[in-house]
C-alpha cells in the first residue's frame, strides 16, 4: 500500500484540531483542565511588550511581525515609509497612566534597526 503523505495524528487524539502538539503540557489553548494560560490571539500576532531605557527616556517596546503590519507607517529614525508586511517594532512611553495604555496617539513605528540605533 502506498504511504500517506499527510501527517500522523498525536496518539492523544482525543483533542480535536489540528496543529498542536502530542505532549499533553500547558499549552492548551484554553477549555477546561490544561491548567495552562489560555490562548491569546492579541498576544500571539503582536507580542508582549518590553521595557527598555533610551537618553529620552523608558519606553514600551513591542515588536510586530511581518503578518501583523497591515498599514505603512513613517519610521521617526529615518524618515522613511514601513510597507506593510514588513516585521518593525512598535514603542510608545512607559510613564503612567499612558505607558500602562499605550496611548495610540503616542505609538511610534520604527524598523529595529533605526529603534537600535536611537
């Protein structure tokens, strides 16, 4: 008999969808008894944000991914336009109460190497 392309089903096949993993670890997407952090999809598109220090100040760093950038935006480093589809990072101030909201007035768009260079 010809062999199957398609991929084996994860000896656990009582969970239904495809894409996640045999191991029966926290990495549940949610529903009951995983006991993991329940699947964010906010999270998994554009990260987490970090603090990093710069001369101006604490910002809030977040980066974005390639798939997440649907819009151009104008890098303050360079000047320059960020076409959509292109992975950069996303950074507004970390002071209260805007840093804990991040104000979209106050979001800036940079390409990493331009936020490394700042």
């Amino acid at each position: 008999m010809p062999r199957s392309n398609r991929p084996r089903r994860p000896k656990d096949s009582g969970r239904r969808g495809r894409g996640r993993g045999s191991s029966g670890s926290g990495s549940d997407s949610g529903g009951s008894g995983g006991g993991g952090p329940a699947f964010d999809p906010e999270r998994a598109l554009f990260g987490t944000a970090r603090r990093e220090q710069r001369r101006d100040g604490e910002w809030l760093v977040r980066p974005l991914s390639g798939a997440a950038a649907s819009k151009t935006y104008r890098c303050p480093g360079c000047h320059q336009e960020i076409p959509p589809g292109t992975p950069h990072l996303v950074a507004w101030p970390a002071e209260e109460p805007i840093g804990a909201f991040g104000g979209i007035h106050d979001r800036r768009h940079w390409h990493t190497g331009c936020w490394k260079r700042h």
